[in-house]
C-alpha cells in the first residue's frame, strides 16, 4: 500500500475584472476497496461560499460561487490518499449474460454512444473479432491494447472535446482520447464500461518525501461480473501509483472544474499538479 499526497492547483486570469462566477470542482479523490481518502480540502482564493455534494455517478463535487470582482482565481485541491493495487472480480460473466435484457437495463447508461464515445462501423467490426477470440474479462485487454497500438502518445493533436473518433482520425491523442476510444470498443461488445480521471505518479519505484511533477490522468473501468480497472495508454492494470477521482459516461461527467462566470475577456489558465509518495 502507497500513501500519496497529490496538490492540484489552478489558476485563472481574466483579461478584465469577473464580477461574479459559478462553479464546480470535481478534485476530491474517492474512497473504495482500492484507496482511502485520509484527507481533502478544496480552497479558493479568492475565498469563496462553498458546499460539497455527491453526484449522480457517486463523485464528490465542490460547489462554489464569488460574487466581488476579481481578476484572478485560484482553486487548489490537496488530498492524502492511501491507494493499492487493483483487484479482478472473482465473478466472470460470460457474453449471453451480457446480452441479457436484465444486463442491458442495469447498465443502459454506461453501453450507449455519447458525443465523446460516438458509435463506429469500423469499430464494431473490431470489436466482433476480438468477442470472437475472448472472454469478457480477456477482451477488456485486448481492446485497450489495440488501442494502444492505434495511437500513439502526442499532446496538442486533439483537445477536451475531441471524441475517441477524432483520435483515431489522427492516430494520435492523449490519455482522454485512450480512454475514449476503448470506452467504444468495449461498448460495442456490450461491456459496460465507465471513464476514469485521477491521477498517476509516474514512477514505480518512488523516493519517499520526493514530491515530483504528477499527471491527471484517465483510464476505464469495466465490469465483467464487477468493476475493474485497466489504462489503455500504457497498457497495463492499474496499481498503487494511481489515485482515482471521478467516474462517468466520459470527460463530460468528471470535467476536474468547469463553471460560468460574468464579464468581458477571455481566461488565462494554468495548472499544475504535484505528487509525493509519503511511505
């Protein structure tokens, strides 16, 4: 088991004073059978009215809202969370199961295409012959690793709202765009399956007390008799480096901030997140 601190920080400059913004921040790591929260606070500056709520797919949400003029703001998250590895469930389903029609109720939301995660003739042949080759459980693997062959890594070929389509188009993405276009794959061959954001500390063997530059980072969450994890942009199981956040249909449902603000201009932004292995 790994007790990390994670610092996330961002910054917003208006180019002419804000006098009034509206927004939600999704920065609270969650606590489950993989990871405890030990501690969270989400600050502002400037300091602001704010209220926590759990949101329909069970993510804590910061509510906020400033109503004196302002050129900047400031919204820093800072968590300590336990984390450990990744568990597959001792059930396994098989695809008649899936195909159920009591299976296809339960999960409707999470096996329907979304703007992020749009259907694909392509894909759906795709995915017909890895369901043909696999078991529920082996074709979670097998479509995150095609996808890992199909793109590679590149910032600044695709942005927050370029689908998992858009991706493969270019052949290139980032770590939304992996888990985006697997949540198709796996979505076509009827496995319910949900995006992840959080974050990763990049290196296994950690130095206690190093606080290092970390990542956000997205992967998928399957659910083949339960719900597991996997991450399609390295191709592996999830660990004790990875700590989990928020979980959806796609980006839209674990956006990190987002909110209205009234005023003239556009916005600067910064962010930065660092992480530190404590133990």
């Amino acid at each position: 088991m790994w007790r990390l601190r994670v610092i996330h920080a961002t910054g917003y400059a208006y180019k002419s004073p804000v006098t009034a913004s509206f927004n939600e921040a999704r920065l609270t790591p969650r606590s489950d059978s993989r990871q405890n929260v030990v501690l969270n606070r989400v600050e502002t500056t400037p300091a602001t009215r704010s209220y926590r709520y759990i949101d329909y797919w069970g993510t804590a949400v910061t509510a906020f809202d400033l109503h004196a003029p302002h050129t900047e703001l400031e919204v820093t998250s800072s968590s300590v969370v336990e984390t450990d590895k990744g568990e597959m469930p001792a059930q396994r389903v098989g695809w008649d199961e899936l195909a159920g029609d009591a299976m296809r109720d339960r999960f409707d939301e999470l096996l329907v295409p979304t703007r992020y995660t749009p259907s694909s003739k392509k894909l759906q042949q795709v995915a017909q012959r890895i369901t043909k080759d696999y078991a529920p459980q082996e074709a979670v693997v097998a479509a995150a690793s095609w996808v890992h062959t199909e793109l590679d890594y590149v910032t600044g070929t695709t942005g927050v709202h370029s689908s998992g389509l858009d991706a493969l188009h270019e052949g290139k993405g980032v770590c939304q765009d992996f888990a985006h276009l697997t949540l198709i794959l796996l979505r076509s061959m009827g496995i319910p399956s949900r995006y992840v954001s959080g974050y990763l500390h990049p290196q296994r063997r950690a130095e206690v007390g190093n606080t290092i530059e970390g990542q956000s980072h997205a992967w998928v969450q399957a659910w083949t008799g339960g719900w597991w994890d996997y991450d399609p942009t390295n191709d592996n199981e999830i660990n004790e480096q990875y700590v989990t956040v928020a979980a959806g249909r796609d980006y839209s449902d674990v956006t990190p901030l987002k909110g209205i603000y009234s005023g003239e201009g556009s916005t600067d932004l910064e962010v930065v997140v660092e992480i530190t292995r404590l133990n």
